[in-house]
C-alpha cells in the first residue's frame, strides 16, 4: 500500500499548464513570420531575376563585381567585367541586376597634368630643400625611444 500512495501523490503535484503549451507555440509562430519567410521571399526573388538575365544587362556578382552580361548559356553566363575580357559564371553567382543608375562610375584617365599643378610642384620642392638642415638636426637630437613611440621631449 505504501507504494500507491507515493505514486498518487507524484501524479497529483505535476500538472499540466497550457499556457505553457500557448508560449510555445506563440515562439515558433514568431520564428516563422520573423525569419524563415522572409529568407523564402528573398531566395525566390533571387531566383527570378537569375532566371530572367538578358544578354546586354549589367550585373552585380556574389564577389561585388560588375559586370555586362554578354550571353547566356544554359546554367551559365558569360560576364564582359572589362572591356574585351569575358569570364563565364554560373547563374547563381549573380547577385542582382543594376539599373544604371547603381553601377560604379569607372574613373576617367587623366594623363595629362595642368600647367598650374607642375609650377607648385616645383616651388614645393625648393621648400624642402631650404628646410632640410634645420629637420636633420632636430631629427639627431631625439632618440631612438622617442622615434618609436613618436613622443617629443619637453
């Protein structure tokens, strides 16, 4: 008889709470509106715009590069990154189609200098040559400690 009573008495201590059961299922519910289903959205949205990539569009890849679609074949596509050098990727690797307006402006060469900026260039020069002495002697005077820790004396 001492055994019933010991598991009469563990049965009735426990009980079920169903708020318990509700936090629960509030939790996952969460999850799911909050993390999983927009990474869906995001992965299908992907996915189409892979599947509509045109010859001639300008694309952004997974490593940050652009580039201009030249063709597409298959489960691949051919990128022009710079002019007259074509590189075939697979269609996952692009990242997004750019409108115009987002890619990078590629830097114009300027090889030729104003006459303005050489002039400075020269006077600068002839500033440093007269202030020579007086750096070398102040550079003798600090020592090595206070080179490498760029502190002066006081």
């Amino acid at each position: 008889m001492q055994g019933i009573t010991v598991l009469a008495a563990t049965g009735s201590s426990s009980s079920f709470n169903p708020s318990t059961l509700i936090l629960i299922v509030i939790v996952i519910a969460a999850f799911y509106l909050l993390m999983i289903r927009p990474q869906a959205r995001r992965r299908q949205q992907a996915q189409q715009q892979q599947n509509s990539i045109q010859p001639g569009a300008r694309v952004r890849t997974t490593a940050g590069m652009y580039a201009t679609v030249v063709a597409v074949d298959g489960d691949d596509v051919v990128l022009e990154v710079a002019p007259g050098v074509e590189v075939r990727y697979m269609r996952r690797a692009v990242m997004d189609v750019v409108s115009p307006g987002e890619a990078p402006e590629e830097p114009v060469e300027d090889d030729e200098v104003p006459a303005d900026e050489t002039d400075n260039v020269e006077d600068d020069v002839d500033d440093v040559a007269d202030d020579a002495p007086e750096t070398a002697a102040a550079d003798a005077e600090e020592s090595a400690y206070e080179q490498a820790t760029g502190t002066k004396k006081d």
